[in-house]
C-alpha cells in the first residue's frame, strides 16, 4: 500500500545502499485544499468480523471482561492517602493469597473535605462516584482507540502506520471506533483521505482542520 504513493523524489541518481535525506530528495507540491476532491471514493463498508475471540472470561449474568481487579475509592480526597496505604497493604499481603484477582486499582478523586454537599455541582462528582461503586467495569462496552503520534522515525511510514491502520480496520469490523487527534500530522496526505471521507460534510470538515 505504501509503494502506492510517491513520498519524495530523488534529485540526482542515488547509488544502491546510499544515504537519503533531504539533500537528495525533493517533496511532491502539496496540492491547494480548495481543489481536493470530497467523497469520491467512498471505501465499501468492511464486513463485521466473525468468529474473534478474546482472552477473558465470562460472569455468571453473562457479562465479560478480561481482568478481576477491584476498584477502591472514597467519599473524600482527604482520605486519598489512607486509601493509597490500604491499596499497598492489599497488594501485599492479600493479593498473593487470591490468585483470582489480577490487581487493585486506586481510584482517588479531588472532591469534598469542606466542600458543601448541596451545591449545583456537587452531583456531578457524587453522581460518578455512586456509578463507579454500581459498575464493576473500568470503561465501557464501546470501544473507541485513539491514534497519536509517538515520534515518528524514518521507518513509521513503512512499518507503524500501516500496522496500526490494518489494526484499526480489524477493530472496527468488530464494533470499534477508531480516531486520531493529531489531524494536522495528515496534512501532506491529506488529498489520499478526502476522496474517502463518507460523504462532502465530513470532507470539507477535515479540510477545515487543515487549514
């Protein structure tokens, strides 16, 4: 798929083994945003995956997960140092006594020690709270991946990119959501996405972040 697109030309012959870099090679002209194509080459929807697995296990309601860790916080942030103490405790002297439990995670939060029970934002975290206490999962049932750059090398864009791309459409196919934040890192491919977008709206829309 990369060998697809030219990434770069050489400006003078270049022996076989010999170093590349940005004195042997000229960039393609960025094509102005105004003349890009928008939702020309709608991809056809993939297939939803069949038949995937996952390591985990199933619970006696018929919910699953993939890990059996206990979740512990507190009413108060003043209590976020006892909390950090009995976390360590747990791990050390419980934790090697059930091997059924892969960890403990420590919750701790920035709410109350002095702030009002009453006042209009005090549902907010009281109402997180009490759904982390009802909820024995950490996230949710939809998955959503975020893509981000971690320093890109010379060899992201034959090797990284297309793994985690061929990744994210395996993901996907089975319910999965998949972004990138750093739009702005597209703009020099940003002409191979446009034509893809689903339809005018969300092209112009991308453009937008690149201009």
């Amino acid at each position: 798929m990369v060998k697809s697109f030219a990434i770069g030309y050489t400006v003078r012959d270049v022996a076989k083994g010999s170093w590349i870099d940005e004195s042997t090679v000229t960039l393609p002209k960025a094509p102005p945003l105004n003349t890009l194509p928008r939702a020309t080459k709608v991809p056809e929807p993939q297939p939803p995956q069949e038949d995937y697995t996952f390591e985990g296990y199933r619970n006696a309601d018929g919910s699953v997960g993939t890990k059996n860790l206990l979740g512990i916080t507190t009413s108060v942030h003043c209590m976020a140092d006892v909390e950090d103490y009995v976390v360590k405790i747990i791990e050390r002297d419980l934790l090697p006594k059930y091997l059924s439990i892969d960890g403990v995670v420590d919750l701790n939060h920035l709410y109350g020690c002095g702030v009002a029970i009453n006042v209009p934002a005090a549902v907010v975290p009281i109402r997180t709270i009490h759904n982390i206490a009802l909820n024995p999962n950490f996230g949710g049932e939809v998955m959503v991946v975020g893509m981000q750059c971690g320093g890109s090398d010379a060899f992201s864009g034959v090797t990284t990119n297309p793994a985690v791309g061929y990744d994210s459409d395996l993901l996907v196919r089975c319910g999965a959501t998949v972004m990138f934040s750093e739009v702005t890192e597209v703009r020099d491919a940003i002409h191979l996405l446009t034509p893809r977008a689903i339809n005018e709206e969300v092209g112009r829309r991308l453009l937008e972040e690149m201009a």
